[in-house]
C-alpha cells in the first residue's frame, strides 16, 4: 500500500492541506516554508503507532506539546486534524482511511485529548470516536485506539502501516562518531547514528545481496569503488569496508572513517530504499554529493524502490535533482508561504509551470525559481553596500 491522499487542518506551516500522492513525491520550497514538518506528519503517526515508547501524549510531547504542532493562523477550529488515505496505487479508491482529530482542553490541567478518530475499510466505517464510552469516560481520549493492541484488532493493518514508516537524514560525522549517542526525546535514532548497528543485525544472506547491489549502483558513481562489505572488528564494532583499486598492485581497504561524507549517504540511501516496501521519508538526500550523481538520483531512486514498491517521499532544493526528465509534475509538491500559513499546491496544477514544461523546461528549472527568497537580490544588494560604508568609515 501507499499513501495517496494527505488533508491536513492547523498542521504546524499549514492551516489547509488536500493533495494526491504516488510512488515518488519531491516537495519543494523556500527555507522555513515547512518541508521538515510536512514529512513530520507521517513520523508523527509513526510514533503514535510504534508499540515500544509510543502513543499519542509521547508523540505531541516529544515536538514541544500541542501549542507548537497547531498552526498560528489556525482560527475557524482549534483542532488539528490528519486524514491519511491508503491504496495500492495513485488514482485508486483507498483501501483504509484513517482520520485522527486532537484537541487541548481550554481550562486547567489542559489535557491533550483525541477530538475524533476515524477509520474506513473500503466505505465500511469500522472506527468512529467519540462513542458512548468515550463520552461517560473522557480519560479514555488521551489515547488514540491506533496505539491500543486490544482496540485497533479491526484495523491491524493500518497500525502496522504506521509504524513501520522509515525517515533517512543520516549524518557522516554522527555515524563515524563511535562514541556518540544522538537520539531526539523519542528516543529515535534521528541522524542515522546506529545505520551500520542496523546493516549487521540484517540476516546475512539478505545484507550480503543488498551489499552487492549498492556496490553496483556506486561502482558508476564513486571512482575505484569495488567490493563493499561488513565486518565486526575485535571490540564488536560493526563497520563497512571497501577496497579502492589504483595504480599499487594490492588495492587498499577502506572502512567508513575513511569514506567520503557523499559515499556514506549514499549507502544509507540504497540500504533504505532496498530495505522494505513502506513508506520512506527523505531529507535532502543531494547533500554532500556531485551534482553529477546528485542528477541521477531520481531514476537511481525509481529502479530500487521499483523492486520493493517502495513510495518514497522527499525533500529538495537541487535542481541537479529535479533535472531528471523522467520527473512528472503530479510528482512535485510546492510549498508557497503566505500570511495565512504555507500553501500546499501541486506542480501539475499550476498553469504557468506546464507551460514552461512544454517549452522544453526541467521541472527543476520551471519550478525552483519560484521558491526563491523574495527580494533577495536586493537585500544581497544593500548588505554589500553596507559593507562598503563601515570599509570607508
């Protein structure tokens, strides 16, 4: 299954959201306009689901309480409303739908409480809260029956959909750091920091096939790359090694301290795409890499996760990225800031970028122009000039 619709209501950026989703979606926009955040809901749903640590209270706690998820141009509702639709493919009628309402409570202790929670299987509405029981009992909606084993028998499937959400945005520093220990309040591995604890409790055959296949995606990207595999050192460290030919006759070993910072994330990107066929969450994956390999990407991103029918969902700011032909517009998500929140509109839609696309244009180069800073220029303009006037004082 994939998500193929996502309405949100007083979501963080967004006071309104109502897009179709696919197999791949890029979502774009200017710094600060809510790419992260947009991604945060399926990690937020992720985190009410996952049985270990999970639940609702945790999950709004662990991002600042419910005053920083609810949009500050929320005013027609108080309450922040997520409806997720799942089917097997764009276009289709959802298989599941699910819908979760949460509200605070306006006087004293100001309880975080579920405000309604939906489910359908096809038209079937086989979830619909508040019920009576709910209602002689308020303290049954702190929790969602998402999170509940013995409640969510019913809709099993969309749990299980939920908590095995995976979000990549794996930091080389943090990785090569042995010492360190970055989790956030969740207790989640954030940065990637456990990736090659990960890699080596993969059952052998299984890490030794996915292996095989990233060398020969990185063989075209990386110069002198071959034979990457795993090995455990004599403290019981997990680590990754690869051998560089070059002109000595016995090639050198390397392990992943000696990895360039695009070569690690490009690693942890093919072992997540190769890793399940559930949703995967992106954060710039172009960072730390050529724009060379950074435009192959996309169709990089689309042979791997064809095999899994994995969606993937992710962030960008490259045009080396979007310059893939091979790129839709239905695919791509534009964030627009405004007055009244970030709107969310899709490429396809918008009148003067399919124009642009039938001139010839990249999706990149149509859209990422309207994500730049207003009025940029001239503040790089006076900045400079300014820098100026204090040379001469």
């Amino acid at each position: 299954m994939i998500v193929t619709k996502l309405k949100l209501t007083n979501w963080r950026n967004f006071l309104s959201v109502d897009v179709d989703l696919g197999m791949r979606c890029f979502i774009v926009g200017p710094n600060a306009c809510g790419k992260s955040n947009l991604l945060d809901v399926f990690r937020f749903l992720r985190d009410i689901a996952k049985p270990q640590g999970g639940g609702l209270q945790q999950a709004v706690q662990s991002r600042g309480g419910f005053s920083k998820l609810k949009c500050l141009t929320a005013r027609r509702t108080p309450n922040i409303e997520i409806e997720v639709h799942l089917a097997n493919n764009r276009g289709e009628p959802p298989i599941w739908r699910y819908e979760l309402g949460i509200r605070q409570e306006g006087s004293w202790p100001k309880r975080l409480l579920v405000a309604h929670e939906r489910v359908w299987n096809g038209e079937k509405l086989v979830l619909n809260r508040p019920d009576d029981p709910d209602t002689k009992d308020t303290a049954r909606l702190t929790e969602t029956f998402l999170e509940q084993t013995n409640a969510n028998f019913d809709f099993r499937e969309v749990t299980k959909y939920f908590e095995s959400v995976s979000y990549l945005h794996l930091v080389p520093q943090l990785l090569r750091a042995v010492d360190s220990n970055q989790t956030n309040k969740s207790g989640e591995d954030f940065y990637g920091r456990n990736f090659l604890v990960k890699v080596a409790k993969t059952p052998e055959a299984t890490r030794r096939k996915r292996l095989q296949k990233i060398e020969q995606v990185l063989r075209a990207a990386v110069p002198q790359f071959t034979d990457l595999t795993d090995m455990v050192d004599e403290a019981g460290t997990p680590h990754l090694e690869v051998t560089y030919k070059h002109w000595r006759p016995d090639a050198g070993r390397q392990r992943e301290d000696q990895f360039s910072d695009g070569t690690i994330r490009l690693i942890g990107l093919f072992w997540s795409l190769l890793e399940s066929n559930t949703l995967l969450l992106l954060e710039e994956p172009e960072l730390s890499l050529h724009n060379r390999i950074v435009s192959t990407l996309a169709p990089a991103i689309y042979k791997l996760q064809s095999e899994k029918q994995r969606q993937v969902i992710l962030s960008t700011h490259s045009s080396a990225l979007l310059s893939d032909i091979g790129i839709g517009s239905e695919e791509v998500l534009l964030l627009v800031p405004g007055k009244e929140g970030t709107k969310v509109q899709v490429a396809s839609k918008i009148q003067e970028i399919n124009l642009l696309l039938e001139g010839g244009m990249t999706i990149g180069e149509a859209v990422l122009p309207r994500t730049d800073p207003e009025n940029f220029d001239q503040f790089l303009l006076e900045f400079s000039n300014g820098n100026k006037h204090q040379h001469r004082s």
